[in-house]
C-alpha cells in the first residue's frame, strides 16, 4: 500500500514517506470509495475496503477488472472525451455522475471525483466515489412532489394564487396556476410581469371596490373575500370571486395566499331567479287565486300575494310571522288531513283541498296545490303554490250529487242487491240488476209486485219500529232464492222519500264467503286461544323458574359476600396481602353474579306483569347527582369528563326513584364504557315545549352504533357485533331493562348515534301525580363517640339474627361477634318463637325471604310478646317486596326494613345507628 502513494510523492507533491504513510492510512477508513485506475488500460489498480464492500468484489478479482465492468453507463469513447481537459492539464480535477453495478447485478448512483496523477512517468487516475443514493431519492420525491401539487394547482375549479405586498403599494405576482389564464384570457407571463394587467380588467364600476380591496389586503391581516366583474381580452363579461389568507413577513411585507373562482353562472342563475320571481310576483298580485312561496320545511314564508285577506278574511300577518298559523283557520274536520300532508317537508307535488274558517264565520272551500322548485344544483330549496276558493264548485257538485244520488245508488251502479220497498204493502216496487241475480230471477219484472218476506224474519210490525226507532236497521239472515237455494245476506234497511213518497230502501249483500271465512276465523282462533294458553302458562313456568332459580342463586351468593367482607375487614383474623387479594376477587365476581341474577329476576317480573313502582316525589338535581356516583370511579379511571346539565324549571319528578336511578346508571355505565380514555360523558335534563314530559338525555363521545345495528340494541340476551363490545362482554340485559322500565313509568326510550362520533340516549317520562313516602333507613354511625354512647353501641342484651339459610347466618353472626355483639342465631320459625319466649334481644334482625313469610303475618305475632313490644325489628327484604311493605310498617312501630344485597358493615351500621339515637332519646 506504501508503495502505492510514495510514487505520488514527487517533486510536485513534496509529500515524504511518512505523509504517504499517512495519507494511505486515510484512504484506507475513508468512508468513500479509492480507485487508482491505469491511465492506458483503464484498468483497476487499487481499490480501498471501503470500495471491495460496496461491489461485492475482492480487490484481487477488481485488480483484473477495468472501470467500464463496474460503471455501466460508460463507454470508451465518451470516456476518453471526457478526461480530455483533464488529460491536457487544463483542470486538475473534474466530477462526472454514473452508476456503479455490484458483483449481485444490483447499481446505485455515484459521484466521482477525478484527478490525474503520476507514477515513474506512468499516468493513473486517482478517483474519490461518493454513493449518492439518498440524495438522487431525495431528488426524485421533490420532483414527484411538484408535479403533484402542480396537478392539484391546475385541477381545481378556480386559479391558485400568491401575491407580494409592499409597503409603498406594489404588488408582485409570486405565482399563479395555469387555470388563471383560462378564466382571464391573460398570458402568465403577462400577469407575473406586472399586477396592472389582471387590475385593467376590473369592470369600471367594480374598480373603486377592488382598488379599496387591494389597499386593505396589506392593512387588514384577517382573510378576505371580493366579487365582482371583469372585462376579458374578447369582451367577455365575467363574474369572479377572490379570497385569500395573510402572511405577515419579517421585513414588513404582507404575502396573500388565495384562490380565484369564476361565479360567472351561479350569478347569471341569481340574476335570472331575481327576474323571475319579480315577473311571479306582478302576476301573483293581479289575480284572485292565492299565490305563495314557502321554504320546503314551512319555516319561513316568502310571500303571500294580497288575495290571501280577500278570501281568508284575515291579514297575511300571522302566517308571515310563522307560516303554521294558517292551520288555525282551516275547519276542524279538515285540520287532520292538512296536517299529515305539511308533517313531512314538501318535496313533491300536493293537491290538497279543504275548509277554512273566515273571520265573519263563513266556511268557504279552497284547493291548494303545491309545487317545488328546484334550484340550479337540482336541490329543492322552496315550494310555490296557488290556492283557489272552489266554494261554488264545491256547492254546484253537492247539487248535482244529491240530485243523482238516488238512481246511482238504486240502479245499476251498485254492487249489492237494492230493493224499494211499499211501507204499506211490503212488495218489491222496484230494484237493480244485482237484485234479479241474487233472487235467480229471470227479469227484473218477475221481481216486482212481489211479497218481500223473504228479505226479514221479523214480522212486519217490528220491521216498522225498528226502522222508525234506529233510521236504519240490519240483521244477518239465510235468504231463499226463486230456485231454492240459499246463501247468508247482510240486510239493512232505510226509510227515504222518493218524489215526496216515503220508501223502504233494501240493501242485501250476499256475505256467505264471509261467513265461511268466520266460520273458519272462529276455528283458527281457538286453535290460537288454547296456543296462548300453552304460551301463557310456559311463560309463567319459565318466570317461576327464573325467581326461584335467582333466589336460590343469590342466598349462597350473599353468604359469599357477607363472608368475603367479613374477611376483608378482619373480622375474624388479620390476613396477609396475597389473601386480601384474592378476597377482593371473590367479592367482585360475586358481585358481578349477583347483578347480572338481579337483572334476570327483573327481566322476568316486567315480563310476567308482575312489577310493581313505588311513585314518589323526586329531586331532579339529587337523582342525576347520586347516578353519577356509581360510575365516577370508571371515569375518572379512563379520564373521562362527566357533566351534568339541568335545563329544565321543574326541581322534582313523580317517579320511581329506583327504577330511575337503575335507568340513568345503565346508561351512564354504558357511556363510560364505550368511550375512550379522554372522551366526555354528558347527562342533560330537559322539558319539551308544552312541559307534558320530562327529557333525560345520556350523550357520549365514545364509538357509537351503527346504524343496522340499532333495531336489535334493546332486544334482550342480544349483544351487537362489534369488536370493543365482545372485549367489554355483558349479558345483553342492560338496556333491554332500561327499555321495559321506562314503558313501565309511562315513558319510552329512543338512541340516535354515529360510528366514531359518540351516541345519545333518550328517556322521555310524564309528569304523573302518584306520590308516596319511602320507609327505608339509611345514614352511617358518627366516629366521634362518647364512653357512654359505646357502651350503649354494644348492649348487654344479645342480638338476635334470624335466617333459614345457614352459612349467611353463620357468616352475619360470625361478624357482628367479631364487633364485639352477643348474637343469638335463629334458623327456623318454631326455634325463633322458643327462643323469644325465654329471652328478650336488643335488637331483632330476620331475613324474611330466607323463610318466605310476610311482614304483617310475622310482626304482630311478635309484638304479642309483651317484652317485644317496643323492640326494634330489622327486616332484610328483597326489591320486589319493598313496594309492598312500605305502606305496611306504618302500622307496626319501631319497624324498618333494608333491601338486600346488603353489605354487613352497612347492616352493623344501621344497629349502631338506632342503638344511639334510642340512647339520646
């Protein structure tokens, strides 16, 4: 390697040895690739690592290669040509690009530096390779880049362009998209050479506005918009529209990007719909029908030509205020059919006629005929219509109508058989075809003069009072033809008068299909009769199954976690961490369980009929507050926002407050499930516009629901298919309940949602005035107690627990010992009387549907006992059974109930309770 560059060391270089040394160290790292290629042969003499890794060749293999077996797009001749000045001294060093192809086949670009050199009067190239891949990369994504904002530039409807503002009131054109010279008729070179050629073709009526626009384009920093016309190079009168952004520059200047747009068609349909509607408008005025034009939705009404208060006999006032105001002069019977035609937006033809009722109390008949008109994007965007009085055509066919009424109705127009009838004689005077057919006469002449007594059954003393009593009296009977046969016909007769004659007039319908038919209805619906009853007592099997099922279910599951708590709180010994993990475990699932058997056991009482409500008077605020107690924790996990938003004058609502509290808790649950960390859940409380119901609205920013999905979303046992739905599981129940709760409170339930946006949940409920006082206790025990208050706590008579299920009563007993109380446990009826009969507890605690007793069946049997009579009596009851007791304790003093599941640190709590107020009392 010495060797190599030592050579270089002649008298031009004055380079010593041990430079050499140094330089060939250099070359040897250098990050580049080293060539030394013989001037003559062009073969390659040394090629650094650098060079051997980048081709993929040993430098023996190179050695034996010339520059042209690497660099493909070389040839001898333009070699040669290049390195001539090079060659003739005229430069000491020259750079070319090329591409290096590797031992692989594979090529990357290169740029070479090249010098000559000289070696014991042999001349070699000493060239320096730099691999220039990233930079021709770099390269082509900016060109790539231009061309395609260069496409975007000149493919929009408008001109792009950007404008140089100075402070002395010049303006350079920076740039400007091909589609500019379309629209104006001016070169690009024109405009980019001076600003004057695009400002000289401003209409000289719009030239003031425009200079003003350009004066502040350099003052007012805000953006900006200006229309107007211009005058092309052919004389052609355009509209345009400019709006641009400003960018302030470091030295003062002001760049304005922006867009042009040709509005000259949207402005030639303004113009001509202006024209248009002025030519409507002195048509409208100068004929007696009615003209008007409304928005397609009936909220603004355009105009009302002057024959509205000639006809109507009101002012166009009130319905140029609100357009629906009309609909208080149309006559009653008519508003219904007015109504269903205006209940959607006009977006068709509508032919419409009715009754009005005029100021003066005449009613005139009117035809309104509606048609939209579209605008030029083929859009409805308001509705004409003409409105005629046809009070005298109405009057005319009623004339005509009555006058026809009687030979259209008796003669051949009719469908059923028509007989007139002498009152006097009762024979046939005349009657239709279809009465000659149904009697299998031969003519219509047999008929005649003949008795009617096959058309009634009754005689014809009762035929007389019954149509003189009812005006129009009808039986079902079997008629008898001429030739014997016989069919079912619906007959009715009618007193009417004929040329001042009083006539009966005799309808028969031949109804023997119809009987089949009912005959055979009649089958089908005992059939159906005896299946729903089938259904009715499988709906009831399967409902008792369900709570007895739920109660079997639930009484061990309370036993877990009266037990789990019990653990938790070391009530019985102190437990290590893994422990307390695992009892925190056991308390959840079991927890999980007992909501969903909750669930199920509600499901199935709203199903039976079996659900009761417990009315009351609820604070609104409290409600919506207590809700958001449940599932603050959740959010504030996920860091969801939750706000609540009362927008209604009504503190308080006639409800259920549980059922409520279950309704507004589902849905809140359901909000914070599905949305994700940082979304925000909303509950807002509204009133509709006459305050007939209350409106409790659950919105969420979460993932919503799409649209075919939302039929099934309140279907019992029914999941949607989503993927974040089945990773959050659920049985389905949820919002099923939360809809057959709300028709139970007289209310109903709607959702409106959108995929990725978030949804929102409806609950509309009554005002109702049921109203009833709850008897539940509640409250938690002060931590701030005397000596004398906790002896009182802890009394030295016992407490007796009674429970006909064992590991609940061992597991409550259990814990209220571990508080320091002596309990007596009680698992049957006969050993609780036993007891009582030998002691006197402090307190009395029984868990009523563990022996499936009532409380007026239990309670005064207790208070028989003359020492119990004023002692305290807990009731552990189900939700079901609380509707029914409250009422009932009022009569039986110093009793209370709580609603299972209860934890036994609440149950601890409510004893400590009573103990101290009986205490400071």
């Amino acid at each position: 390697m010495l060797e190599k560059f030592t050579s270089i060391s002649d008298s031009r270089t004055n380079l010593t040895e041990g430079d050499a040394m140094k330089v060939a160290q250099i070359l040897e790292a250098s990050p580049n690739e080293v060539y030394i290629v013989d001037r003559t042969t062009l073969t390659i003499e040394y090629a650094n690592p650098r060079a051997t890794r980048n081709l993929g060749y040993s430098l023996e293999t190179l050695q034996k290669m010339t520059v042209f077996d690497i660099a493909t797009d070389l040839n001898a001749v333009d070699f040669n040509e290049l390195v001539t000045p090079l060659i003739n001294h005229e430069v000491t060093q020259m750079n070319l690009e090329t591409i290096h192809r590797r031992a692989d086949g594979s090529i990357y670009p290169i740029e070479v530096y090249l010098q000559l050199v000289e070696k014991a009067e042999k001349l070699s190239f000493f060239a320096i390779i730099i691999d220039i891949t990233e930079r021709k990369n770099v390269e082509q994504s900016l060109q790539d880049k231009s061309k395609e904002l260069a496409n975007v530039a000149n493919n929009i409807p408008g001109a792009i362009y950007r404008l140089h503002y100075f402070g002395d009131g010049t303006i350079d054109v920076e740039y400007v998209s091909d589609r500019a010279a379309e629209i104006l008729e001016v070169s690009l070179s024109d405009l980019y050479a001076d600003f004057n050629h695009f400002i000289n073709l401003v209409h000289e009526a719009d030239r003031d506005r425009f200079s003003l626009f350009l004066q502040n384009g350099f003052t007012d920093l805000t953006p900006s918009c200006w229309e107007g016309r211009l005058v092309t190079p052919s004389q052609g009168l355009i509209w345009i529209q400019v709006c641009s952004q400003a960018q302030q520059q470091s030295d003062g200047s002001v760049m304005r990007y922006g867009v042009l747009l040709d509005i000259t068609a949207q402005k030639q349909a303004e113009l001509a719909l202006q024209e248009s509607e002025e030519k409507f408008r002195q048509f409208a005025e100068n004929i007696d029908d009615i003209f008007w034009m409304i928005d397609p939705h009936l909220k603004q009404l355009f105009y009302v030509s002057p024959a509205y208060e000639k006809i109507w006999g009101y002012p166009p006032d009130a319905v140029l205020e609100n357009p629906l105001n009309f609909l208080q002069r149309i006559h009653p019977d008519d508003r219904p059919t007015v109504e269903k035609v205006i209940s959607q937006p006009i977006l068709e033809k509508h032919d419409t006629e009715y009754r009005i009722i005029r100021s003066d109390g005449e009613i005139r008949w009117l035809r309104d005929r509606a048609f939209p008109i579209k605008n030029q994007a083929g859009e409805i965007d308001r509705v004409a219509g003409i409105a005629q009085d046809i009070t005298e055509e109405k009057q005319a066919q009623a004339e005509i109508h009555h006058n026809r009424e009687l030979k259209e109705v008796i003669f051949d127009e009719a469908t059923d058989a028509l007989f007139l009838i002498n009152p006097e004689t009762f024979t046939i005077v005349d009657c239709n075809r279809r009465a000659v057919e149904l009697s299998q006469a031969e003519s219509k002449e047999q008929l005649l003069h003949q008795p009617a007594d096959y058309l009634y059954k009754k005689t014809l003393s009762q035929v007389k009072q019954l149509i003189q009593e009812e005006g129009t009296w009808t039986e079902e009977i079997i008629i008898r033809t001429l030739h014997g046969q016989e069919f079912w016909g619906d007959v009715a007769w009618t007193e009417i008068q004929v040329n001042q004659t009083s006539m009966y007039l005799v309808r028969v319908t031949d109804i023997s299909d119809q009987k089949a038919f009912e005959a055979e209805l009649k089958t089908t619906n005992e059939c159906l009769e005896l299946t729903n009853q089938e259904l009715e007592r499988a709906t009831k099997l399967k409902d008792e199954f369900l709570a007895s099922m739920s109660h079997e279910i639930r009484t061990p599951l309370n036993a877990i976690l009266g037990m789990s708590e019990a653990l938790k709180e070391g009530a019985f010994a102190a437990i290590n961490e893994q422990q307390q993990q695992a009892v925190k475990t056991i308390d959840t699932s079991a927890r999980h369980l007992l909501a969903l058997i909750n669930d199920i056991l509600d499901l199935a009482k709203i199903q039976s009929g079996t659900a009761t409500l417990n009315f009351e008077q609820v604070n609104i605020k409290a409600l919506c507050e207590s809700s958001f107690t449940f599932i603050s924790q959740l959010a504030s996990r996920k860091g969801i926002d939750l706000k609540i938003q009362i927008n209604t004058a009504a503190n308080r609502l006639n409800t259920d407050e549980l059922r409520m509290r279950q309704i507004l808790i589902n849905l809140l649950s359901n909000a914070v499930k599905f949305t994700d960390k940082g979304g925000k859940v909303t509950l807002t409380v509204t009133e509709d516009y006459y305050r007939e119901n209350i409106l409790f609205n659950v919105s969420d920013t979460g993932i919503g629901i799409p649209q075919n999905e939302i039929p099934q979303l309140f279907e019992p046992f029914v999941q949607l298919n989503s993927e974040f739905n089945r990773n959050h599981g659920g049985t389905g129940l949820g919002l099923s309940l939360v809809r057959r709760i709300t028709e139970l409170l007289g209310g109903s339930i709607g959702v409106e949602s959108e995929v990725g946006k978030g949804s929102t949940f409806s609950v509309k409920l009554p005002y109702t005035d049921v109203y009833c006082i709850s008897g539940e206790v509640s409250g938690e025990v002060s931590s701030h107690l005397s000596d004398q208050q906790l002896n009182q706590i802890y009394p030295s008579s016992p407490i007796l627990v009674a429970n006909s299920d064992q590991p609940t009563l061992d597991t409550t007993c259990s814990y209220f010992e571990a508080s320091g109380y002596e309990v007596l446990a009680i698992n049957t009826m006969e050993h609780l009387f036993s007891t009582l009969s030998a002691v006197t507890p402090q307190i009395i605690i029984i868990d009523l549907s563990s022996f499936e007793v009532t409380a007026e069946s239990i309670i005064p049997s207790l208070r028989q006992i003359t020492e119990l009579e004023k002692t305290p009596i807990f009731l552990l009851i189900t939700q079901i059974e609380s509707v029914e007791i409250e009422e009932k304790l009022g009569a039986f003093e110093a009793s209370y109930y709580l609603v299972k599941p209860i934890r036994l640190r609440n149950l601890l709590n409510q004893v400590q309770k009573h103990l101290i107020e009986e205490f400071q009392w």
